[in-house]
C-alpha cells in the first residue's frame, strides 16, 4: 500500500504516489518545516512511463511555484484516483534561499 505520510528534505522531485497505487485522494496538507525560510512547491500529476523533459510529456499541475512561508501549513482539496496505468502524483520542492528546504505531506 502507497504511503500517504512523507518527509521530503532538499531541492528534489518526489513522487508521492505511483501510477497504479489506486488511491483516491480528496487533499493534501503541506507543512513547510524549515524553520527559517519560504519555499517554492510544484504539485503536478504525470503521465506513467511518459519522459520529464520531452515537450510531449503528460504533466498537469495542481498549482506551480506555490510559495509557503516558514514554519506554515497549506491543505489544497483535489479528487484524483492514480489508477493502473494512468497518473502519478508528484511534489518538488525549489529552496528561496540558502536554507535546504523540508516539507511533511499528508494525503487525505
């Protein structure tokens, strides 16, 4: 079973649920817990098996360049089901400055 709990640290793109996992989502809470600086999130759904750098890639974003303040939680309500074959769900963090940034994810 896909977990729903992440702890994801440093400027990197995560995938937080597989394509196939079949997991209906109805939001997800973001807490940013660097306790110092802002950071930048992407949350996007990409196509299985398609190529992240090539223009015909099937990525749709939920929201791009989110910027969440210091030690502030954010939930976004979304319906998605990540059924077989079909769309996994993805988060990459950017930092706003020198501090590496720490995000908790929790899918409800």
């Amino acid at each position: 079973m896909a977990s729903r709990y992440h702890n994801i640290t440093g400027e990197v793109t995560t995938e937080l649920l597989a394509a196939g996992n079949n997991v209906a989502v109805s939001s997800i809470s973001l807490a940013n817990v660097e306790g110092t600086n802002a950071v930048s999130i992407d949350l996007f759904i990409q196509k299985s098996g398609s190529v992240v750098d090539s223009i015909t890639q099937e990525r749709y974003y939920f929201f791009k360049q989110l910027l969440l303040p210091a030690d502030t939680s954010y939930k976004y309500d979304l319906g998605f089901n990540n059924k077989a074959g079909e769309f996994g769900l993805f988060i990459k963090l950017t930092k706003s400055a020198s501090e590496t940034p720490a995000v908790d994810v929790i899918i409800y």
